[in-house]
C-alpha cells in the first residue's frame, strides 16, 4: 500500500506542474498575441501614413525604407541630386510627425471618453 501512496504523491505533482507549465505556455501567447497585434497596429499605420505623405515622397520613402536604396541610387532614379533627396526624406519626416502627432491626439481624446 505504500507504493500506491508515492505514486499518487508523483501523480499529483506531475498534473500540478502540467497545469502550472499551460498557465505559463497561456502566459506567454497572450504575451506574443499582444506584442503581434501592437507591431501590427503600428505598421499598418505606417503604411497609411506613408500613403498620405504629399507629392513623390509615398515612393521615395518605400525605396529608402523597404526597398533600402541608397541615396545615390535613389537620385539616380529621380533623376535629382542627393541633396534633394535628403530634402525629400526631411519634408517626409516632417509630414509623417505630423501624421502621428494627429493620431496621438485622436488616440488620446478616444482614451478619455
């Protein structure tokens, strides 16, 4: 009779710490799920902001940031000197900040209703 009671005492561990390893697996996928969904979020602002951006700029900023070209390249296909190019890249900026300045704003009056 004393083997049946270290075999439920083992038995009994063995189902806590399968309970406590799913509470911990269930942990860490909301985790990710969460981590995923704000990536997601701010990417797929990202790639709405950069649609806004005025003139050229929407395919200027996707060869520099996707595409990776660099600036030489990029004046090479624009037909325009690199020091455009950087003018190009600092009025993006300056579009884009203010692009998510109006969603922090609109994030923060959501926030506070």
């Amino acid at each position: 009779m004393q083997g049946g009671g270290t075999s439920d005492k083992t038995g009994n561990t063995a189902v806590k710490y399968r309970q406590v390893k799913e509470r911990l697996d269930d942990d860490w996928f909301e985790y990710l799920l969460g981590r995923y969904q704000a990536v997601k979020e701010e990417l797929e602002f990202f790639e709405y902001a950069v649609g806004q951006l005025s003139g050229r700029l929407p395919e200027v900023v996707r060869d520099m940031v996707v595409d990776e070209m660099t600036w030489r390249e990029m004046a090479e296909k624009y037909n325009v000197s690199e020091t455009m190019i950087a003018k190009y890249r600092k009025k993006a900026l300056a579009e884009m900040k203010e692009l998510y300045m109006i969603r922090e704003k609109t994030v923060g009056r959501f926030l506070l209703e």
